[in-house]
C-alpha cells in the first residue's frame, strides 16, 4: 500500500529529494474475548443538559467490534447511541438491562458510580 502525504508525522515538506518521512501505521487493535474483558457501566450527565445517559467503557478490541456491541446495546434498548473513543454511549438509564445483556454474551461487568 503506497504511502500517503496525510500520514506524515511531524514534517510537511522538505526540499531534499532523499529526505525519508516517517508515516503512520494504522494497526487495530486485536479484539480480546468477552470473558477477558472487564467493562464499566455507569450514568453521566455531565455536558449534555441533565439528561442522562449510560455509559460502557473499557472494552478493548477493533472499531468494528465495538460499532456491533454498540448496535447489539441500541436495539436491544430501543433507544439511540454512539460510540466514542472506545466508550458507548446509551440514551437513558439501561444499566440494568445493559448488565444483564454483557453478562449473557460472556463479559465481565462493573457496576461504577451508584
């Protein structure tokens, strides 16, 4: 795969012909097996005008893996979501239904905050 400019790091451009740039290397993450990963469920608030939304953090594995939890989550809880940075985000309170879910397919699960 040919090198992009995009994927440079630290240097724009250089006038020698023999100048080597460093690029990026996108490597994804290998996906752990559910039973070797610990996730957090809990509520935030904060920056979203009081409204509530569950929160999953501390899954560890490839965007595509992440995208089909986060698909499996929304439409087992009929409600709306994303994910970012490695964090899924719910609307509304499903923790409980969100635990039960997790603990099904395999993951362990902490509950965090109250």
């Amino acid at each position: 795969m040919a090198k992009k400019k995009r994927d440079r790091i630290n240097v724009v451009y250089s006038t020698d012909p023999d100048y080597l740039y460093e690029h990026e290397e996108n490597i994804e993450a290998i996906s752990l097996s559910p039973s070797e990963q610990l996730l957090y469920i809990s509520l935030d608030r904060k920056g979203r005008k009081g409204k509530v939304i569950t929160l999953i953090n501390g899954f560890r594995g490839t965007q595509n893996d992440l995208k089909k939890l986060e698909k499996k989550l929304k439409s087992l809880c009929g409600t709306g979501g994303t994910s970012k940075n490695g964090d899924i985000l719910i609307q509304g309170d499903f923790r409980d239904r969100i635990i039960e879910v997790l603990k099904n397919e395999g993951f362990k699960v902490k509950r965090k905050g109250g």
